[in-house]
C-alpha cells in the first residue's frame, strides 16, 4: 500500500503537492525507530518517527505481529527520557498498539511511576493509558491510586480517571461499584467537565438500582449543576425516571415535569434543546406539556445556526407524527425552511409541513415542492414521497394533484429505489382510493413504456393484471400489455404474457382477441414465455371454442398461493419420485418462527447436570418425521400443528420433562420429551399416567412407554387421545410419571439388578384454543379480506379493563388467538391512544381466518377493544369469538 | 414504548453499553480538499475494517462536498448517522454521532475541534500545515474524546491541554482560570453578535 502512495505521488509530481510524509514508507520507517535505543536520545527525532508511526496507523497501515511487538519494545525505551512532549507521544504510540497482556508488564511500572509523578499532564496520561491496556488483576493494584484521582483537585486528572472508570465499568463492574463515594464527591466538583463525568459514571454504577437513580434525580434536580454537559445527563436520567414511575401517575401531573420545562430557561442551547426533546418524548404527552417545548423549539427554526434549525425541525417532525394540531404553529416559520440552503432541513421541513398542513394548503405546498424536487438527493426524494402518500391517505379528495405529482416526478429521472417508492405510492393510492384507479393505472402503464427496472416493469405488470379486468374498459390496457412482448427482456415478457392471460380469464369479450395475442406468444424465442402462453391457451380454452372458464382453473391460475415458501421447499425436497404424486395439501402451513426465544436468553442457560434436554427435532417436518413412524399414529392422518414444548418440570430437577401437543383432526398426540439428570440412575418402563378427568370429551386411546432412560440422553413417550372431529375441544391434563429405577455406580456404568418402582408429579397441562389455530400469513391483507367475504363476518365489541398498555393489550390477545399478526401491525407505536391489529391464520379443518382487532385506551387504562372475524366458516367464526370471551 | 426502548438498547450494546445515557462520539475525521485522510479517529465498532471505514469516509465527504461548511457548521444524517461538518481552506472537519444523539452536543465537540486545530496551527488551518503539526493534530484528537466519551469540548482548554508541557499544579490552575476568562468572553462575543 505505501508502496503504491509513493508510485501515485510520482505520477503527480507537476502538482507539487508538499507533504512531510511524502514517499513514506512502512519499512524504512520501522528502520528509523532504532533511533529509540539509542543511549543518548534525540527527543526531538524520537518524537518525530512516532509521528511518522502513528500516521502509518492512522492511514491504516497495519503492523504485523513482530512489528508490532518490537515497537512496542522500542518505544518502552523512551520512557528513559524526561521531554514531555516525547512522553506524550508515548502515550499515544502505546495506547494505539494496545500490547497483550504480557507486554502491558514491562510498562506497567513507568506508568504507574507517572500516575504518581507530581506533574498533572503525567498522572492524567498514565491514568488513561494504563486503565485502556490493563486488565482486572491489575487494576486491583491500581485502585488505591484511581480512588485518589477522582477526587484530585486538578481537573484534568480527575476527568481521566472518572472517564477510565466509566470503560472498566463494563469489564471490572465489581471494582468500579466500590469506587460511589469518590464519585459522588466528585459530583459536587466546581469543574464542569468533571461533574460531567462523574455523574455519567454514578449513574451508570446505579443504573440497575431504580430507587438509587431516582433518589440521584431529585436530589441533583434540586441542587446546581453547573455544566451544561452534566445538565444535560440529568435531563436524560430524569426523563428515565419519569417514564419508570410513569405509569401509576395521571398525565398532567407529572413528577420532575417542572425540572424539565425550567431547563427550557437554560442559557446553554444544548440543554434547551435537550429538555425540549424530552419533553416531546415523554409518554402519553398531553398538548398542554409540550407547548412550551414546542416554542422554544420554533426559536431555534430561525436560528442562524444549521445545527439548530436542523435539531429544531427533526424534532417538530417526530412531534408532528403523534401531535400534528401542536406543530401547526410553526407553520411560518417551517415554511420558509423550504428553501433552507441546507438540504436536509428543507426536506424535514417539507415533510413536517406535509404532516401537519390542511386540505387548503396542499395544491400550495406541491407547487413549492415541484420546484424542490430537482434538486435533493434521492433519498429525500423517497421520504417526500412517502410524506405524499401518507397526505394522500388523510385527504383522500386531493387525489388529483396527488398523483398528477407522483406521474410528473415518476417521468423525470431517479435511482431504483426512488421509483420503487413512487410505484409503491401510486400502487398504495390505487387500492385505497377508488376514483384514483384508472389515471393510477394509465400512468403506471405509461411509466412501463419506458421503465428500466426490470423488477419495477414485471411488479407493475401482475398490478395490472389484477385490477385492469375490473375497470370500465379493461382493453385500453391491451395495448400497452402487448407492448411488452415486442420490447422487453424475457423476464418481462413472461410477465406480461401472465397479465394477458389474466385479462383473458377475467373479461370474456376480450378473450378471443386475448387469444390472437398469445398465440402470437407461442413463437417466443424464450422457453419460460412460451411455456407460460401454451399454459394459458390450453386451460383457458383457446386452442377451440370459446368456454367459460371456470372458477377452479381462475384459482389454480391466479389464486392466492397461501403455502410458505420455506415449507414447500423442503417438502419437495423430502418428496421421493414414485406412482403417487406430489400432494401440495401436504405441505404444512404454519409459518416457521423465528428462534427469538432461544436469542432471548443466552445467559440463562443452566450449567452443569440440570441441562434441560437438549432440543428434540423442534421443527414441524421433523415432528411429522417422527410421528408417521409410529404405526398407531398412521391413520391419525396429517397432522395439523405442533405446539411449542411446554415445560412440565421446573428447571434443575431430577427429571426434566416437557411436552409438545400435536393437534390432528380427531386426535391429539402428547409427546413427552423426558430427560434423567441424574448420573446414579437408570430409569426402565417409564411411563405417563394421564388423568383426563377435567378433560371429559378426549378419551386415551393409546400410550407408548419409554423402555429405558439411562442419564442425560432424552428419550420419548407418546400418549394418544380422541377427541371430536374438528371441533376445538378445550382440557386440562394431569400428569404423573411412572418409572421403575435402578441405581447406577457412576464409575463403571454398571446397573444394579433390582430395580424400585417409583412415580414422579408433573405439572398440569392444557389443551388451549391456540392449539387449534395456525399461524399463516398472508400478503395482502386487504384483498384477503375482501375476498373471504362477509357472509360469516362476526363483529363483538370487549373491554379488557385496566392493562399496562396498549402494546402489553395487543400481544396478549395476539397470544391468545395464536394467529399470525399480519403487515406489522403487532407494534404499537409509542403514545398511540387507538390501534389496530391484523391477524391471519388457519383454524383446524383448515379454514382460513382472518380478524381484525381494533384497540383503544378508555379512560387512563382501561383497553377496549372490537373483535372481526370473517371466516369460511360460521361455526369458526363464532368459536373465535368465545376463545376472547371466554381468555 | 417498550420496543424501542428495546430496539435502542440493543443498539448501544453493539456500540457502547454507556451511550444508553451519555453522549457519545462515533468518530472524528478531518480530511483534505480531495477526501484523503489527514488524521481519523474512530471509537466505534460501526466500521471494523479500514475499507468500511474509508468507504465510510470517501461516502460523508462526497455527499457534503457540495455545501458550504465554511461561516457556520453544517449538519446532515446519512445512514442513521448525524454528522456535524466544517470546512477550512483545504480541510474537512467531521463529527459522527449516533441519529439519537443530541446534535447541539455533537456540534460543541466539532466546535472545540476545529477551535483548538485553528490556534494550535495558529490560524493557518490548512492541510500542509496540519501535516508538519500532525503530532498536535492526534494530540488534539487524544484529549477531545477518549473512547467514544467527550473529555472537553472548550478549543482554547484543549489546545493547552496539547501544547502545555509543563504544567504544574499551580500555574496551570490560575493559567486556567485565564482561559476559560478568555473562552467566556469569546462565546459572549460571539452570541452578541449572531444575535
């Protein structure tokens, strides 16, 4: 790499570019560093090949180990020499090296030596040196000398150790944590910077502490503090308080709210800034608490500074989201932005105006963003779109110079993603607003005319296929359709065959005509459009008469393919070629989840001989591996659904067990994973005793015993029910584990001969109205609901009462239905007041449920909510509504 | 509220466990007229290896090439970063923090930056003399930030902190106490007269 720097500068020598570091080059400086062992020292040279070596680093040259390992060696050396600049460079040069731990030993005694020194600048240094390389044996050493700093007069010093012990805080917590009464002495420091920083360490030592945090906060909030900096600390840690105690207050009188909206005084704009952005990110904020933050805010949006325009505008534009009639005040003032030098301000402003504008002042706003637009970065160009839409949905009349503009800014020139976004944005409009559709649709077809984007062309396409049939005049899309198959690539001639076909299937007067067309296809120099034009032509009835298609061959061909990809994948995989054919009713549906629980808890993990089981096969095709190669299962037929494994034992006992429910038609299957966690003992003839006494409508009707279970290596036991056909029946098991054990000599493995009946209890079990629900997502929630229909459509309205919150509210529900939340609407934004939740899924009998939840806070805390549930089932319909009523 | 007080969690642990409360630096760049690195100082692990970082680098300088940094620092957000940026004659001052960090903040310590660069290079802030001075340049860098935590952010206080070599406890208390006379009045001068 050096190598090639000096060739380049070479090249360019007209330039006359001077630099110090010219032709430098790593190895001769390496060489030069020899200067270091010199016995009479050159400080001045010295300090000049560290420059040389550090600026190597820093333009990232790397050493290699042995390089590495002799600078350090080298420059050990110049601890010998008294020049104060030279040891400052050392510092440096060590610090950027950072040695193993074996080397740290040879330096660890100067620097210790200078931790002591009577000069300031040295003890400063070494402080900071010496924590950054140094590991906890060490730092015992050192405490005694570190506890002293903090409390140094000179500020300076007392900064370095207060910021170390911030870093060894993550890694020596325990040695920190002694560390409070310094620290706190330090709090009360006349320096600014080092109240700064030893209130940033407090807090972090109590941080798991609530009460200590809080009790920090109030006695500081009453108290001076001087520096800015440490202001603006305790503004954070008082809004962590605020939003800790912040659920058993009522909004409006909230404690430290004074605290906070004094801060809005301050004479430093960073705590300004800071209080007035806490303000605005408290929960649940009420209009009356951030006005004074909201004009403090409009201050600085006609500041002379960008930083403060831009902090200003950011944070209005956050507010806008939840408060719009809040910000409207600024409008003024924002609008002037627009034409902010700085881009990223007019655009936040732009956007904030988007959101908080009225119906009146749209056709204005466009005017002033059409003139804008030109000249921002694509990626502002995407967030004006995505403020367009939004302003689209809120007014749904002001559709027309809505889409004039996104057709206008589609035509002009733009990256990917831009396009995708303004396509998305039309896409969105056109199903929301019904009298958009067909201009949506004709700039759509004139933007594929001329579109670049491969995937954007074939996207728009299969848009088209579906909703252009139900237009007035589906044929004027003919023509624009057909276009593709002159002038596109394959892909998009595929694609625009499909559409063809769909308009073909859908409109029956433009079928023979839909026919010529691709027919004209079946020439195709590419195998996947002729494929696809044979396909249409041979189910749709071209090659003969024309016949009414029928809904079954609509279905194969443009229905919905609700079966997850992932799952079909490995179903074909595991399909063995023979006589019988490829059944796609046997791929399952439920969609895999995502390991969360296992990310969750790493460090909970117990060590040692209570290991849990380690895992049976979890998914569902191993699952269904497993249990077709039981015989007695075989006419259970395919099984529905597989539970989660639920724990029967507590953690760390003598036996582990847990349980995962399979759900069949008209059985369930309990598979008990057991493991023996004890060394000293072999279990034989194990078995699970099921009472069903509080589980009346399912009858035992098979039970597989565990022949062995010798420790530590899981084995299963099966027990079988019947239960109704179809029907959610609802149950509670008690479970008693039956075994007979041998005692182990745990040196020679060997068992004793007689063996002892014994039982052990296990946890109860239920069977929960989740078990029979799938979680199965689709795509497009609307056009799934719309096309299941009303007719089973059931509507109930519940109160929840008092709940923690709207989110906590939302995922119990979501749990208790045991469906798929479908287009994020799992999340709950924060401050939300209403919000509502799509779910999808599959109910046993494999009949398709999709409900619609809509939550809203009544009261401080009490959760009402309205339950839809459209089904293709009636009885489903309604057993989902007792499931709530009855959880 | 309880996912994204996750989500911002999770995104510290990856970075600092302390930035849940403190400000926090990601790094300090200071660059030529053509994007190279005249020194960098980088205290997150956003940019392990040195190509994501001059990636990063060549990235920041193109899309505030076109600005003019010159009167009053700039700001933008790029990938989720705030960047605070200046420019003098043929250098690029640069701060990155983190998209919730406070700007005014990352915007003191660009300040302090480019204030202590302006009197160690005694006024000539230009890439030739940052080069012949640029043990004070790393010096300056060392004493602004120290892992990712603002030490100071005061220009004239961190310029002494480099050049002061000897300081003792005394003459560098009252020394102080001169400065920081000396920095009030500057800022009060300064506000009067932006006001």
């Amino acid at each position: 790499m050096a190598q090639q720097l000096v060739k380049k500068d070479d090249d360019r020598d007209d330039e006359a570019e001077y630099s110090p570091f010219m032709g430098i080059e790593k190895g001769a400086v390496l060489q030069e560093a020899r200067v270091f062992n010199d016995p009479q020292l050159d400080a001045r040279r010295c300090s000049q090949v560290i420059t040389k070596l550090l600026y190597l680093l820093n333009q990232g040259e790397t050493f290699t180990k042995t390089e590495a390992t002799e600078v350090f060696f080298a420059v050990t050396k110049l601890f010998q020499s008294k020049d104060m600049g030279l040891r400052r460079m050392v510092y440096l040069m060590i610090k950027e090296i950072s040695p193993s731990a074996d080397e740290v030993i040879i330096v660890t005694s100067s620097l210790m030596k200078d931790m002591n020194s009577k000069i300031d600048m040295y003890r400063a240094n070494a402080i900071r040196v010496l924590c950054r390389i140094t590991d906890g044996t060490l730092l015992a050493q050192i405490e005694r000398y570190l506890k002293q700093a903090i409390v140094d007069k000179n500020p300076v010093v007392a900064s370095a150790a207060l910021v170390s012990g911030i870093h060894l805080l993550q890694t020596n917590p325990e040695i920190v944590k002694r560390w409070s009464n310094e620290v706190q002495e330090a709090v009360q420091s006349r320096a600014a910077l080092v109240q700064f920083h030893a209130l940033g360490l407090l807090h972090q030592i109590r941080q798991n502490d609530r009460l200590a945090v809080s009790k920090l906060v109030t006695s500081l909030t009453r108290g001076t503090v001087r520096s800015p900096l440490a202001q603006c600390l305790l503004i954070r840690y008082t809004s962590q308080v605020i939003r800790e105690s912040g659920n058993n207050t009522q909004p409006g009188d909230r404690p430290f709210y004074d605290y906070l909206e004094s801060c809005l005084r301050h004479k430093s704009e960073m705590v300004i800034f800071e209080a007035a952005r806490a303000i605005t990110e408290l929960n649940g904020v009420t209009t009356r608490e951030l006005t004074p933050a909201i004009t403090v805010l409009q201050l600085f949006l006609s500041s002379s500074k960008p930083v403060l325009r831009f902090a200003a505008v950011r944070t209005l534009n956050k507010v806008a989201m939840t408060h719009p009639t809040s910000v409207t005040n600024c409008n003024i003032d924002m609008e002037s932005l627009i034409s902010d030098q700085n881009r990223s301000i007019a655009t936040l402003a732009i956007t904030t105006l988007l959101k908080t504008g009225n119906e009146s002042s749209v056709d204005r706003l466009m005017k002033q963003i059409t003139n804008f637009m030109s000249d921002i970065a694509d990626e502002f160009k995407i967030v004006v779109v995505e403020a367009i839409r939004s302003l689209c949905q809120k007014f749904p009349l002001k559709y027309r110079s809505l889409m004039n503009f996104l057709s206008n800014i589609l035509r002009e020139e733009g990256g990917f993603e831009y396009k995708k976004a303004i396509v998305d944005s039309i896409v969105i409009l056109i199903r929301e607003i019904p009298d958009a559709k067909e201009t949506g649709l004709l700039h759509l077809c004139e933007f594929i005319e001329d579109c670049e984007f491969t995937y954007l062309s074939t996207q728009i396409l299969h848009f088209l296929g579906i909703e252009g049939p139900k237009t007035s005049d589906p044929s004027r899309y003919i023509r624009f359709v057909y276009n593709r198959v002159h002038l596109e690539n394959a892909t998009v001639r595929a694609g625009a065959v499909s559409t063809l076909a769909k308009f073909g299937a859908a409109v029956d007067e433009l079928k023979p005509r839909v026919f010529v067309l691709l027919r004209r296809c079946l020439f195709d120099s590419d195998d996947e459009v002729r494929d696809r034009a044979t396909l249409y032509l041979n189910t749709l009835g071209g090659d003969g008469s024309v016949v009414e298609t029928d809904k079954a061959v609509k279905d194969f061909l443009f229905g919905t393919f609700d079966i997850p990809l992932v799952n079909l994948e490995t179903s074909l995989k595991n399909y063995v070629p023979s006589e019988e054919a490829f059944d796609i009713d046997s791929v399952p549906k439920e969609v895999k989840s995502q390991p969360l629980a296992e990310k969750k808890a790493p460090g909970k993990k117990p060590t040692g001989l209570g290991a849990p089981p380690s895992g049976p096969p979890s998914t569902a095709d191993s699952y269904q591996r497993v249990l077709s190669s039981i015989p007695e299962f075989a006419n259970f037929g395919n099984l529905f659904k597989s539970s989660e494994p639920v724990e029967l034992t507590e953690a760390e006992t003598e036996y582990a067990v847990n349980v995962v429910k399979h759900i069949f038609d008209r059985h369930v299957v309990f598979q008990y994973n057991c493991t023996n966690t004890i060394p000293e003992q072999l279990l034989e003839n194990v078995i699970v005793i099921v009472d069903n006494s509080e589980a009346d409508e399912f009858s035992e009707v098979f039970s597989r015993p565990l022949k062995s279970l010798p420790y530590d290596s899981p084995g299963q036991i099966f027990v079988a029910f019947e239960k109704p056909e179809g029907v959610p029946t609802l149950g509670k098991f008690s479970n008693v584990l039956k075994f007979i054990v041998r005692e182990v000599d745990p040196a020679t493995g060997e068992a004793d001969d007689d063996g002892v009946e014994d039982e052990y209890q296990l946890e109860d079990l239920d069977i929960v109205s989740a078990d029979y629900t799938l979680k199965v997502g689709v795509s497009n929630f609307r056009n799934a609901w719309e096309s299941i229909g009303p007719d089973y459509e059931r509507e109930d309205e519940y109160g929840l009462g008092p709940r923690e919150s709207l989110a906590e509210a939302v995922n119990t529900v979501i749990n208790l239905l045991g469906l798929q939340p479908c287009e994020g609407t799992e999340v709950v934004p924060p401050n939300s007041r209403s919000h509502t939740c799509l779910l999808s899924g599959v109910f046993i009998g494999n009949i398709k449920v999709l409900v619609r939840l809509s939550f809203g806070l009544d009261g401080p805390k009490d959760v009402a909510m309205k339950l839809t549930v459209r089904s293709e089932d009636e009885t489903v319909s309604d057993a989902i509504h007792e499931i709530v009523a009855s959880g | 509220m309880e996912f994204l007080a996750t989500r911002r969690c999770l995104k510290y642990i990856c970075f600092f466990v302390f930035a849940v409360s403190c400000p926090s630096i990601k790094n300090i760049l200071l660059l030529d007229s053509e994007g190279k690195r005249v020194a960098v100082k980088y205290f997150s692990d956003d940019w392990p290896t040195n190509s994501s970082k001059l990636a990063f680098e060549k990235f920041v300088f193109t899309k505030t090439l076109k600005t003019n940094a010159r009167t009053e620092a700039e700001i933008t957000l790029l990938e989720n970063n705030i960047i605070i940026y200046k420019f003098a004659q043929d250098l690029h001052f640069f701060v990155t923090g983190s998209d919730d960090e406070n700007e005014i903040v990352l915007a003191s310590v660009l300040q302090g930056f480019f204030d202590a660069v302006t009197l160690l290079l005694r006024n000539n802030v230009d890439k030739r003399e940052a080069l012949e001075n640029l043990d004070l340049i790393l010096l300056c860098l060392d004493e602004i930030v120290d892992g990712g935590m603002i030490l100071e952010t005061n220009g004239p206080l961190i310029a002494e902190k480099v050049t002061s070599h000897t300081i003792d406890a005394d003459s560098s208390l009252s020394e102080q106490t001169l400065t920081q006379a000396w920095a009030t009045a500057r800022e009060h001068l300064t506000r009067t007269l932006l006001k």
